[in-house]
C-alpha cells in the first residue's frame, strides 16, 4: 500500500461552506472512492484555508483515473472547484503527492 499525501489550499472566506459540505459527502461518493481504491482517506484543514489529504492505494494513478470516469467525481468536483485557490482544472487534478520522508512503523 502506498501512502499518498497532498496539500491544496481553500479559499478562506469558503471554508465554513467547505467543511460543511464535508459533513455530507454524498453516499455515492464515498462508494466511488472506495471502489477506486481510495482507501484511509482523510482531509484535513487549518484556519487559514490550507488543507491536507492523506489516502492509502496500491495504485494512485490507476486510482485517479479510476474516479475521473465515473460520473459521480465530475459532479463533485465542479461543486467543489469554486472553494479553491488558484487551481489549474478539476481540484482532483491538482493534487501532487508530497515526498515522504519518515515514516514511524
């Protein structure tokens, strides 16, 4: 299992919204990451709108284009592409895995 961090940034005034909408990530969301392989999956969040997310998968790549096909991920990430900053495409598309440097077993 490979462990996937990310870092992204909300903008501030949206973050209430965006933590809100978190509360109730549609069911068939969930379903589709997990069929996807996205498995672990966290995000967390600062005051100041820099936001974390961490996933375990065997593949990230075949994960992401696990959930680029299917029709749930497009709804979702064109609600969710207005609450960040300064993406370039879907927010999905924006995420760079960090290079993991330590991890404590």
């Amino acid at each position: 299992m490979t462990r996937i961090c990310f870092e992204l940034h909300v903008k501030p005034d949206k973050l209430n919204e965006y933590v809100e909408r978190h509360a109730a990530v549609w069911p068939e969301m969930r379903d589709a990451l997990r069929e996807a392989g996205w498995n672990n999956y966290s995000l967390f969040v600062k005051d100041d709108g820099t936001l974390i997310g961490y996933l375990e998968t065997e593949d990230f790549a075949a994960a992401q284009a696990a959930m680029a096909l299917t029709e749930v991920n497009s709804r979702w990430q064109a609600e969710m592409a207005d609450f960040f900053v300064a993406l370039d495409g879907a927010p999905d598309e924006n995420i760079v895995p960090l290079r993991e440097i330590f991890h404590l077993d």
